[in-house]
C-alpha cells in the first residue's frame, strides 16, 4: 500500500501547534521536531515532508538516502537535459 501524505494541523490544549502526515514513522519525526524547533520550522518541516512523499512513491521506511540520491540524480538529468546554459 502506498503513503498518501494528509497534512493535518492541529494544537495542544496549551496552544502549540502539532502536525501529522498519517504515518507512525513521520508523525513521530514531527513530534520530535515540535519539542525542539520554533512553530515555523515545524510548520516548514511538515510541508517539506508533505511535499517529498507526495512526489517519492515509496513508504517512509523504504526511503533511504542511497535510493532518493539515484532518483533525484536521474530525474535532475532528465530536467536539464534539454538546457543548454545547465551542466
């Protein structure tokens, strides 16, 4: 089954602001950087993870740094290949 990504905001009864994407892996990354990061760079952090599995189609735990650079790389080729200006 793949990760659908669903950004949902919500606030603690003392008023800080929590994020959840619906995955026990992120969610939990999220609640890591709530307790240490100012609201607008969990705020950040969640849309940028929102934003990555949206366009990575693999679960949270099948993602690793050697797969995503292959990927990136190769998709980064592809999108300059046709500029001239762009090595």
């Amino acid at each position: 089954m793949t990760f659908i990504p669903c950004l949902v905001r919500s606030s603690t009864l003392a008023g800080e602001w929590r994020f959840a994407l619906g995955h026990p892996v992120v969610d939990s990354y999220l609640e890591f950087v709530a307790g240490r990061a100012r609201p607008n760079t969990l705020r950040a952090v969640a849309f940028d993870l929102k934003t990555f599995f949206s366009i990575v189609d693999k679960e949270p735990a099948e993602v690793s740094f050697r797969s995503f650079r292959r990927d990136h790389s190769l998709a980064r080729r592809k999108s300059t290949a046709c500029r001239p200006d762009v090595e």
